[in-house]
C-alpha cells in the first residue's frame, strides 16, 4: 500500500515543477533552523520533495507519515553527512 502511495505521489511530482526561492525558518524548542531553498536549488528537486511540490508537512504529521523531526531530520543530515557539506551539529542548526 505504501508503495503503490509514493508511485502516486511521483506521478504527481511529475506533473508540477514551480520553484519557490526563499528562506525557511522553522522554530524549534532547540532553537531555530534555518532553510535556504535558493542555495540548495543546484540539488535535484527530487532528492527533497519525493511526494510532489508541497510543504513537507502536509504528510509529515507523525500520522500521515513519519513526523517532521524525523523526516527532515533524515532528509537534512543524511544529505549533509553523505556530501561531507551543510550543518550535522545539532547546534549548526539549531540556533538560539
Ligand atoms: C534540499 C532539499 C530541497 C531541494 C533540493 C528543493 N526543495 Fe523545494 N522545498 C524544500 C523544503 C524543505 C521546503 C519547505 C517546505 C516545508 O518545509 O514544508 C520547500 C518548499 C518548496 C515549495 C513550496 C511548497 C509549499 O507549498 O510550501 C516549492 C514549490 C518547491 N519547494 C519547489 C522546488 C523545486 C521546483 C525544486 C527543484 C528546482 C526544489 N524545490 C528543490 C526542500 C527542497
Ligand atoms: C504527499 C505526502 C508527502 C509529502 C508532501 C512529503 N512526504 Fe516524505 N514521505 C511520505 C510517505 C508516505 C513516506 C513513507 C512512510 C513514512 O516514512 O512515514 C515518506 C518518507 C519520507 C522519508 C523517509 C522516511 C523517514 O522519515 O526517514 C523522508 C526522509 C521524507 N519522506 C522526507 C520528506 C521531505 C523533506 C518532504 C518535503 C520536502 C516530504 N518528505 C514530503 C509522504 C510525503
Ligand atoms: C540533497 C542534499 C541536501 C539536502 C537534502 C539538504 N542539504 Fe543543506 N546543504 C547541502 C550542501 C551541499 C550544502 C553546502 C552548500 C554550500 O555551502 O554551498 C548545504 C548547506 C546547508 C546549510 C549551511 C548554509 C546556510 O544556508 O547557512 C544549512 C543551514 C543547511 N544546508 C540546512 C539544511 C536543512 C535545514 C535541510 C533540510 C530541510 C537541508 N539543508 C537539506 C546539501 C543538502
Ligand atoms: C541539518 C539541520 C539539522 C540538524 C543537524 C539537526 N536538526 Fe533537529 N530539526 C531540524 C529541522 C528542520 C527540524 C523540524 C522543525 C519543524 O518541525 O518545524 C528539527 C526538529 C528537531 C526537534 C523537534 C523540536 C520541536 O520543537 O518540535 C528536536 C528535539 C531536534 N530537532 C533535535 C535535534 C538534535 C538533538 C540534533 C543533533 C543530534 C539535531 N536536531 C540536529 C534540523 C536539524
């Protein structure tokens, strides 16, 4: 069933590809982390948004599927750690 779930979703990033330059900041009890979408843009799009164009949190509910802390945090660090580039401290990112 899951399977079959992010097949669709591919279809659906496939049909989309609108690009949001911008900065996210996502407040955290650790602190607050900070997104720049234009620096990552060179990435493919896909390597992030593996369900379609929308905000990771639409699914990430911890219901839906995994929570954000999780998804992010698999997303964000894994990519940083497997390039050897970008933040892997807790404290990189999380700023207070
Ligand atoms: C390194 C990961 C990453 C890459 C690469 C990336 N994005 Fe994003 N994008 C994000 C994150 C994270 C958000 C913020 C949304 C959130 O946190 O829920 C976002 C937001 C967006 C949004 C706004 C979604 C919404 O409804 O809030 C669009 C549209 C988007 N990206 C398109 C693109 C396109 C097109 C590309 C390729 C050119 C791209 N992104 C590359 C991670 C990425
Ligand atoms: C349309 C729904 C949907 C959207 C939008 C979505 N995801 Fe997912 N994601 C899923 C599902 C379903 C799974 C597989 C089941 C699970 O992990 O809960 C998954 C799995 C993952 C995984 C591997 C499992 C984990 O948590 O370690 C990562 C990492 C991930 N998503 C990151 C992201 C990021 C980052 C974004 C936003 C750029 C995003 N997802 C947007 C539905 C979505
Ligand atoms: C696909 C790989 C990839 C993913 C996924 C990714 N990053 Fe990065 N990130 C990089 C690389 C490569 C750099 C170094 C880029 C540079 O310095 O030119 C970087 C740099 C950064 C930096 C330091 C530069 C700055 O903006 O201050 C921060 C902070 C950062 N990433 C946050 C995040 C967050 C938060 C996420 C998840 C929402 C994320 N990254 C997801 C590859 C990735
Ligand atoms: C690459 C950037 C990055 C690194 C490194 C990182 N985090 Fe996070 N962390 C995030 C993002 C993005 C979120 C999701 C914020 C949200 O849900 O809005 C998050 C969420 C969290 C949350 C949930 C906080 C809340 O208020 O819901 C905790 C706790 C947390 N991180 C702890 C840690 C710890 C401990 C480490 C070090 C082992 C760490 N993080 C390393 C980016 C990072």
């Amino acid at each position: 069933m899951k399977k079959l779930l992010v097949a669709l979703m591919l279809v659906a990033f496939a049909a989309t590809s609108v690009y949001a330059a911008k900065v996210y900041t996502y407040e955290t009890k650790m602190g607050n982390v900070t997104f720049d979408h234009d620096l990552h843009k060179g990435m493919g799009c896909k390597d992030c948004h593996h369900a379609g164009m929308k905000g990771c949190k639409e699914c990430h509910d911890g219901e839906k599927a995994s929570s954000a802390k999780e998804a992010y945090h698999a997303n964000c660090m894994g990519c940083h750690k497997d390039q050897g580039q970008g933040p892997t401290g807790c404290k990189e990112c999380h700023v207070k």
